[in-house]
C-alpha cells in the first residue's frame, strides 16, 4: 500500500522491507542514520528491544515500552507507536466514544497493551483477559502504575467474559481467533453480546469476521482491523513526509495484496 501512496504524489521515495535478525538490530538502526533513511517500521519482535538504540521516544510510547515507527530528523532517531493511534483514530472515525466507557478486551499482548494504554486516559474501566490470568494481572499493573488508569486483568473463560460483557460498552478482540483461514472460530459466543456493544476486532482477515457478523446481526455496530492497519500506516506516512496520502488507494492496495473480500 506504501509504493502506490508514494507514486501517486510522485515522492522520489521507496517503501521496502528487510529481514532483520535480533542480533543484528544495532546495525539496521545505524545503518538508518549511514544510509539517510527517512522513516522506518518495526514488527515484531523488535519493538522493545529497539528502544535502546534511539535518541527521542513519545512519552506515552516509552511508557508502553514500545514503538513502531522511527523517522529520521538529521541523524536523531524519534520514535512512536501509531499502532494505538491508528486504532483510536479508526475507533473515533466510526463514532465509537470511549470517554467514560467501560471497555472489555480479549487478549493481553502487544496490540491489546498498547489499546489499553491508550483507552486508559479516557476510559472509565478496563479489563484485560488472557488465558494465563498472570498474565493479564501483570499487564494491568503494568498499566495502573504508568497511568492514571482502572485496568483490571483476568483469566479469559466463559463466565469472566459473560460477566465482564454486561456492563461493558465496547468488545475489543485483539487474538487472532477468527483469522484467516480459521474464520468459522470466534472468541466470543453470540449469546454473550448485547445491542448496545461496540464491537471491534482487530483481525482484519476476513475483513467481517464471524463475530463482527454475529455482532451486527443483534445489532452493535461493529467495526474490522483493516482501518486501524491503514491509519497506522498513514499517520506514519504524514509523520514522515508531511504529505497527506490517498487512503482509497492504499485500502485498495492492501485488499489487492492480500487478496480479502
């Protein structure tokens, strides 16, 4: 979706990708600085190690312990993580207010803790699930001595999501479960949801997954992770460049690449 972007407002620039080992981290970051890179993305699993090898990280970023996107300014290295924003950005795009909201989250790994610090300014109460309930407590905690925050962590079962969805107003899914290709599985059964859930799911492979479909079918609005990919990439774009790209084009793109309907 990148090239396109770039071609479109004819920017002399290319968006490539490389395999970097861990041990090898250091030298992709100098080479950055040698080469005169503009911008770079980081995937994991080099979103936390890398911290040590910049120079500015956005304060909420460092408080998450984790960024994925470093731009270049004369040889210093500021880094940022516009997965949450992209998230926010596309969460506020459909309306969805978390202002004072209770939100329920599935899954307690990078994309869920990173949602969950961003949420946590303005949300009135987080949980956090996982299947080892350690360890949803000790990213709750996590979270609670960073921020100003409620964030509580629990083991995900049956009852703790039945108990958890009955006050909730926003369902946050940030597992894999209902990827492609297993797309008949969904991590929540439709007897649990509510019509006044917002519903979100990060996976964005089927672009409406079963829960999505399940969602909708009651009532909630719903909304896929295929926005929050594309918004990442943009306010990573912008931050870079300072141009503004055409986001019809690279959701075409990217729907083109990984060839989803």
């Amino acid at each position: 979706m990148w090239n396109p972007a770039l071609q479109e407002l004819e920017l002399d620039y290319v968006y490539v990708a490389f395999d970097v080992q861990p041990q090898n981290l250091e030298k992709a970051i100098d080479g950055m600085k040698a080469f005169g890179i503009k911008g770079m993305n980081v995937t994991i699993p080099h979103k936390e190690a890398v911290l040590k090898y910049l120079d500015e990280i956005d304060p909420l970023a460092l408080k998450m312990g984790a960024i994925n996107t470093i731009k270049n300014e004369d040889g210093i290295l500021k880094a940022r993580n516009t997965d949450a924003d992209g998230a926010k950005k596309s969460l506020l795009d459909e309306g969805c207010n978390f202002s004072g909201k209770n939100v329920f989250i599935l899954g307690s790994g990078g994309v869920s803790r990173s949602l969950a610090y961003l949420l946590s300014e303005e949300a009135k109460e987080i949980i956090l699930t996982d299947l080892i309930e350690e360890k949803a407590i000790l990213v709750a905690d996590e979270i609670n001595r960073n921020m100003v925050a409620n964030v509580k962590g629990k083991l995900s079962n049956e009852n703790n999501i039945r108990e958890g969805l009955k006050k909730a107003d926003i369902l946050i899914n940030a597992t894999p479960i209902g990827m492609h290709p297993k797309v008949n599985e969904t991590p929540v059964s439709k007897d649990l949801l509510h019509p006044d859930l917002f519903v979100f799911d990060v996976v964005y492979n089927p672009l409406e997954t079963r829960l999505m479909r399940e969602a909708a079918n009651i009532g909630c609005k719903t909304l896929g992770g295929l926005d929050m990919l594309i918004n990442q990439g943009i306010l990573a774009f912008e931050w870079w460049l300072d141009k503004k790209p055409n986001k019809d084009l690279m959701k075409e793109k990217i729907i083109e690449f990984l060839k989803i309907k």
